[in-house]
C-alpha cells in the first residue's frame, strides 16, 4: 500500500514538473523596436481559437516560438523575416476566420 501511494505521488510530481516546464506566458508581446508598436498576443485565446491544435500555428509541428523558424533576417531555412511570417500568419486566419484585427493599428495597438 506504501508502495503504491508513494508510485502516485511521484508520478504526480514527475507531472506536475513536466507541465510547469510546458507552460507558456499567456500574454506575449511581440517588438522588433522602431516605430511600430507593440503586439499583445494572447496565447490562451488563440490556442482556444485552434481548438488547441498547435499545429494551425506552430505549422512545422515544433512548439517554438516565431523566431526560432523566422528570425529578423529570412537567413534561416524557411526563408521568410520574421515580421513577414506574422503577418502572413495572423492576418490570413484573421480574414478566414472574419475576426480579429487585419490593420495595422488593429495588431499594433500598443
């Protein structure tokens, strides 16, 4: 019986580790400086959104941030900048899905 309880609670506590290292900042501001302002991403919604299929954006099926595929350049081997990839991506799913923002103040609020 020890035994046993003391296998629970270390599988709770093997997953309890696990999830704490998965977790992600709800809001995530995106900046790459200039006169653009900031973009506040919601991650929680938008995964909501995607009916929590992180592949509709995290389409190579790695669960990365943007600039680990796009970075400022287009040098990695996608090819696309970062700010391109953004705006393909969200713009794109904001007009299939005829909500959310498409303009550039509407992202960019601040």
């Amino acid at each position: 019986m020890k035994r046993a309880l003391a296998g629970i609670i270390a599988v709770a506590f093997v997953m309890a580790i696990a999830g704490a290292a998965l977790a992600v900042t709800d809001v995530i501001e995106m900046s790459k400086g200039g006169a653009a302002k900031v973009v506040k991403f919601t991650h929680k919604a938008h995964a909501g959104y995607a009916a929590n299929d992180c592949k509709k954006c995290h389409h190579t099926g790695q669960n990365t941030n943007c600039k680990g595929c796009h970075d400022a350049t287009g040098s990695k081997a996608n090819g696309l900048k970062g700010k391109d990839a953004f705006h393909k991506q969200c713009k794109a799913c904001h007009t299939a899905a005829g909500k959310g923002p498409t303009s550039c103040a509407g992202c960019h609020a601040g």
